[in-house]
C-alpha cells in the first residue's frame, strides 16, 4: 500500500495538472471566439462567390476553360492536407490523417502517385513518417489570425501546377467544424473545379421563383477565367478557416474532458489518502494500547 507521503505528491501533481489544463482551455475558448467570428464572416461570401461562378460556369459552357477540363489519364493526384501545429485537442489531427490515408487508399492504383502540400505540422510529421511526397508545407497557419495571401500563393501553385499538367486532380482535406461538440473531416475537389451549385432547384423553377441573371462586363468567358482561379483560393481559405475553428473547440473539449478527469482523480486519492491516514492512526493506536497492557503485565 502507498505511503501518506506518496499520496500526498500525486495529489498535488494531478491539482498542478487541472491547473494547466483550466488554463488551456480558457485559453482554447477565447482564441475560439475569434476563429469562429471570422469563419462565419466568411461563409456568406463564399456562397454568394459561388453563386455567381456557377452562374456563369453554366453560361459560358464546360470547355470555355481549363480548369473545368478533368484530365483524360489521372495519374498525379495531390492532396492538401490542413492539420494542425500542436496537439492536445483529443482525436482531431488522427481523424484527418485517417481521413487522407482511406483516401489514398481508395484512389490508389498501379500508375498512380500522390503528392501532399501540408498545412500543419502534425500533417507533415505523418507524410514523413510515411514516406510520402510533400511538394509544399505551410506551418504556424492553422491557429493563428490566418491572412487570405496564404490561401492564395498556395492556390496560385496548385493552379499553376495544374495547368502544366504537374496534377491532374487536386483535393483539400480539412475539418469541418459542425458545432462545438462535432468537427467533421472534410474532402473537397478542387481542380478539375467539379460542377458549382448555383442553389437553383426544380421546386423554384417550377414555382416561377426569380433568377438573377449576372450582366458581364467585360465578356463572360473573360471574367470567368479570372473568377476560377480565385474560386480555389477561396475554397481553401475557407477550408483553413474552418480547420482553424475545428481545432479550437476540440482542444477547448479535450482541455474540459481533461480537467473532469483530474476532478475524479482527485476525488478517488483523497479517499485513499484519508484510509490510509485512518489505517495509520489506527495502527498507532494499537501500538500505544499495547504497549500500555504489557507495562500492566
């Protein structure tokens, strides 16, 4: 049986536990509220932006550009894979590493190779671990006040890639954040852009509903090849910024698991602590009742 001593210091090492792990997740929770403002900001946008591009996506016709186009032979798929830099938020990077392993799995093939840009470092630490190939990592983004040039240089490669046949397909892997208690991994192709919803449906036409009709200037074959490329870039911002929010509430969720179990440990030790202390005194007690009775003798 432990000492009282022994007791005693695991006691006020799992109260320095619940400690840190208060404090990370006040922490977690204030970091949350601005990562969660800035990607509810964003949703709107990003829906109205895709409105309007599959508006003119179905205007302008399928093979008015390249990056509508999928490839006739897939044979380079790439991947980015948004993960994030620390752990502690319970199962939210291994869901996403699973996410891209069965994906890669699934699409795996004799002539196939994949490639990963990665954002995160525990995403990196696993392409490496796997052997796998990793053509560009942005790390410290996923967390932090996530400025839309990241998005766009890494949008800008992809694109680029793409069209010099570097890639034939290109997904983002990302976490989807559903509420406070649900992040999702998500899986979106980005190029070839797949057909863009335009949120017309059969109800509304057979309704009558009104359908705005975007006027162009100048052409819409010319703007559309300059809406694409920013369409990856959007999408990708918004993957990082649902990543970003995902983690956060995990970490906030892992923190308060953490800290009720510090609760129970506590509670559990101090009542072994409190029998060992009775079995002590008792023990000393009989110590005294003896030693007495023998005196007597």
């Amino acid at each position: 049986m432990a000492t009282l001593k022994d007791i005693q210091l695991k006691i006020s090492a799992v109260k320095k536990t619940r400690q840190i792990t208060k404090a990370m997740n006040m922490v977690a929770a204030s970091r949350l509220r601005g990562a969660q403002s800035g990607m509810e900001a964003f949703r709107p946008f990003a829906g109205k932006f895709a409105e309007v591009l599959g508006s003119l996506a179905e205007r302008a016709g399928e093979e008015t550009n390249p990056l509508l186009v999928p490839k006739e032979e897939v044979k380079n798929i790439h991947v980015v894979l948004c993960t994030s830099d620390r752990g502690l938020c319970g199962g939210f990077n291994a869901n996403l590493i699973e996410k891209a392993a069965a994906f890669m799995k699934e699409k795996a093939g004799a002539d196939i190779a994949f490639s990963l840009t990665n954002f995160g470092k525990k995403g990196r630490d696993w392409c490496r671990k796997e052997n796998l190939q990793i053509d560009s990592e942005h790390l410290g983004v996923v967390g932090t006040t996530i400025p839309f040039s990241i998005a766009s240089t890494a949008g800008k490669t992809l694109v680029d890639a793409f069209l010099a046949d570097t890639y034939d397909e290109v997904y983002i892997i990302y976490a989807e954040f559903v509420s406070m208690a649900r992040q999702i991994p998500g899986l979106q192709q980005l190029l070839p852009i797949p057909p863009i919803e335009t949120g017309e449906t059969e109800e509304s036409e057979a309704a009558g509903a009104y359908l705005p009709e975007h006027i162009c200037e100048p052409s819409t074959d010319a703007l559309l090849g300059d809406m694409l490329p920013k369409n990856v870039y959007v999408q990708i911002y918004s993957a990082l910024l649902e990543t970003s929010t995902s983690e956060h509430a995990a970490r906030m969720m892992a923190m308060d698991n953490a800290t009720k179990a510090c609760n129970d440990m506590l509670e559990n030790l101090t009542l072994v602590y409190n029998k060992a202390r009775q079995a002590a005194i008792t023990a000393e007690l009989m110590d005294i009742v003896g030693g007495a009775e023998a005196l007597k003798g």
